[in-house]
C-alpha cells in the first residue's frame, strides 16, 4: 500500500522535525568533547512558551540530580498552596505583671517557621517589648520551636562542612540562620585587625584581635586558622590588604544557639534578665501580646533563589507539611510528602525515575528528569503568579548566582543554577533573538561536570539564536 504524496511528506517533515529535536547543538557537544564527558551525561529539553512546540530535546526523560534547580519546584509550589502574600507570624507573649520597667514572669517566643527570623527583625521584636515598658525581665525567656519535629540530620552529615551556613538545618524558631557574622577590621597602628561579631551571643568568648599581616590578600581565611567552638579563635593572621571583609559561620553549637542569641540581644538593648533563655512551649489559650509578621512569600522567593539559600528552602518545605497536616509537627517526610503531593497534582503521575529527597537540592538522592522540569516551567509561565515566579529567578549577567554568566546579552534570560559535587543543572526562561521565550533546562552528572559548564553556554547561545541571520555574544 502506498501512502499519498501528501501525507508521505508530512511524514517525513514529522521525522525530520523529531529528529532535529533529539539533535545537541554541534557548539555543545564541542565543549563536552572538551570537557571530556559524554553526551549521555547531559539532559536537555527546550520549549517555545507558551505551550509551544519542543525545540530541542536531548534525554528528556532521563532522571538526572538537579541540585538546586529543585527549589524551583519549591517556590511554585509555595506560590500555588500559600500564595505570594503570605506571612509567617512570630508571637510574642508577655506573660505576668508589668510595673516600674520590671515583668513578673516570662517573656514567650514562639516559631512558626519563618525562613528570614534575622537578627535585626528579632531586634526590632525585643525593642517592642521596650516599648511596653519592659527593662528587666525577672523570669525566662522561653522559645518554643514545638511547631516542626527537631531535624534528624547533623549540619556536617552532607558534606562534613558543618559551620557552612548553607548545612544549617531547618526548625521552626531559626533565629539568623543560626549563623555568626566575623568581620575583620585592619587597625595598621596597633599592628591588628579588630574582630567585629553580629549578631552579640552570651556566654561565647571570641578573640577580639588578630594580628596584622603584610602579604597579598590571598586564600585569608585559611591565612586566619579559625577555630570555632566554645571558645572562636584565630591562630593566624589577617592580610592588611584585604581591607574590611566579613565570613559568615554556622555556630558550632545551634543546640544553644537561640537562648545565646536572645540572652545577647536583650543585654544589648540594656534588658536585664535575672533567669534564661530556655526551650518551653507557649500558651494555647492565650492571645500573644503581639506578633512579629515576615515580609511576603514572593519576596522571601527571591532571597531564596537569588541566593540559592537552602535553608529558606527546607522552612518552606516544611511549612507545607505544617499546612498540610497542622496537627502533627512538620518533619522531612511530611515536606517530601507535601511535594510529591502538589507535584502529582500539578503535572500528573510523577515519570518514572523521580525521587524527591528534599525542596533545596541538597541531596545525592534526588531525581527529576528535564522534561519533568520543563513541564513545571511551563506550568508556572502559565501560572496567576507568573510574575512572581520568574522574578525570584537569577537574572543573567545582572544579579544573584547568574550575576557573571556571560552567555548572553544581561537579562536576557531568568535562569536557576544548581551545582553539587559532579552535578550542574540550568533551568528557567531564555528571551530570544526572534522575541520568543523558552522554557529551558539542561541536566549533567558526570565526575567532570564542572569543566562541562561550556556546553551549558552554547545551548544558552543556540536557544538565544532562533532568528536567521542573528548572533548572540
């Protein structure tokens, strides 16, 4: 039987198209070459938006880690269960009698899993209670994080960098990211560089000067031999040529961290405390005296995938299980929970290959294929809350972790980055020559990944390059 001229060349246009689709771009399979990592390393898929035809799919269905390119299933997530203006509350209880400046009884704090609770907002907290008349407080200061289940998880179980504040883990009283500013101030004259730390902790000694050094400024944090612990000292020296810098430390112990912190923030605020900071819990039946509220979601989004910030991506993560089963503490399976779950009514069955470990990409377990990922893409393109998803995204060669990327002309495209140990992923929106937008994603796990981020570069290229006669630099 012969099939129709007509329909004969439909079909092989049909093939053609499909085959043009499966092709990598000859520019980025060069840079693999270079790289010396196969293309059965990489996953691609680019799509017109909206809900245009495919443009390039390489391995689409393949299960890849996608690192930090996770969150981005994190934030239209929280977009679509919370919406862009919610809130996290942080009540506050004075609990007994207030006269002459004193309160008989105790100052109530209690978590409910803001992502940002930074020093500043809790300093703004503690003046409020100033304010009301409080300056000596002869009780407790109890903090009751009761909200999500204590983490199971040591900060150093990913990758043993325990005072990375990036292995911080989540709970629902998380003041300043249970993280220590160290800022190091040259004073030529006295031959030292002063050592300035935000926020104050009680009861933590810190080496208040560290000896100048002449040489470059180069590698100054090893220069520094830092050790953190009960007692943070510096065995090295600092170059004088670095000027002011800053080194940003997960505490060594967040068991204590909170009651520190608070003890500190009072006794700078001039507060005197005759009890401590301690774990409790609060009233149930009580109206809190008043309540520290967050700025919005969408604008925590953007701190978070600006900045990559893993942190703010498990309070999230966790603050939808609190939603979904608010009578239970939230814990990492109720978050894996709370995703599968938006995700498989998001985008249906969830492909074959998927593993969700966790809402920050911090994992060696998760599994998300590009063509899963360009489908959530296109999902939240198409989203009441567009605007807000794409603008939490890095803005290439202007701001966040795309802040250098040079791939294209700056803002050219909102893009995702995602980097572990032999994993890089890129995934977000490209503006092209021909003024038509793309959902794009690009996958690679491989010992080389790396040195393979030039090909991420030429895809970028290629899927900027859609008009004939067109260059992008």
């Amino acid at each position: 039987m012969t099939l129709p001229r007509a329909l004969a060349c439909a079909v092989l246009a049909a093939a053609a198209a499909s085959a043009t689709a499966q092709a990598l771009p000859p520019e980025a399979l060069a840079a693999l070459r270079r790289a010396e990592v196969p293309a059965t390393a990489l996953a691609v898929v680019v799509r017109e938006l909206p809900a245009g035809p495919t443009r390039l799919a390489w391995q689409g269905d393949l299960a890849l880690n996608p690192a930090s390119v996770t969150k981005l299933l994190t934030t239209l997530a929280a977009l679509e269960r919370l919406g862009p203006g919610w809130t996290w509350t942080t009540p506050v209880w004075l609990q007994g009698q207030i006269h002459d400046g004193v309160l008989d009884g105790t100052l109530v704090i209690q978590g409910r899993g803001d992502p940002q609770l930074t020093a500043e907002r809790l300093r703004t907290a503690l003046r409020r209670v100033w304010q009301l008349g409080v300056h000596e407080i002869r009780g407790d200061i109890v903090l009751d994080g009761s909200a999500f289940a204590p983490a199971q998880a040591e900060p150093g179980d990913f990758d043993g960098e325990s005072t990375r504040p990036y292995n911080v883990q989540p709970a629902a009283l998380l003041p300043n990211f249970r993280s220590v500013g160290y800022s190091f101030v040259p004073d030529p004259g006295a031959g030292v560089a002063r050592v300035l730390v935000d926020p104050p902790l009680a009861r933590t000694a810190i080496q208040a000067t560290v000896p100048l050094d002449t040489g470059p400024c180069v590698d100054w944090r090893s220069a520094l031999k830092a050790s953190f612990g009960a007692e943070v000292r510096f065995a090295g020296r600092y170059p004088v040529g670095c000027g002011e810098l800053a080194w940003y430390v997960a505490d060594p112990d967040p068991q204590s961290y909170d009651a520190r912190l608070l003890e500190g923030l009072w006794a700078e605020l001039g507060g005197r405390l005759t009890g401590r900071a301690r774990a409790g819990l609060a009233p149930r039946d009580t109206a809190p005296s008043f309540e520290l509220r967050s700025p919005p979601l969408a604008d925590l989004l953007r701190d978070m995938n600006k900045l990559s910030q893993n942190t703010m991506a498990e309070q999230i993560t966790r603050t939808l299980a609190l939603q979904r089963r608010p009578d239970i503490p939230a814990d990492a399976a109720g978050a894996r929970a709370a995703l599968a779950e938006w995700l498989d009514e998001a985008l249906g069955p969830l492909p074959a290959g998927t593993v969700l470990d966790n809402g920050s990409g911090l994992s060696r377990s998760t599994r998300l294929s590009a063509g899963l990922l360009a489908r959530l893409l296109e999902r939240g393109y198409a989203s009441p809350s567009m605007p807000e998803f794409v603008a939490s995204l890095p803005i290439a060669g202007i701001d966040g972790t795309m802040r250098r990327a040079r791939a294209l002309m700056p803002g050219r495209a909102h893009l995702k980055t995602g980097s572990l140990r032999d994993v890089a992923a890129l995934a977000g929106y490209v503006f092209s020559d021909s003024g038509r937008r793309y959902a794009f994603v690009a996958l690679l796990q491989h010992p080389n990944a790396a040195a393979a981020r030039p090909a991420f570069d030429a895809l970028l290229q290629w899927t900027a390059r859609d008009a004939p006669g067109t260059t992008t630099p």
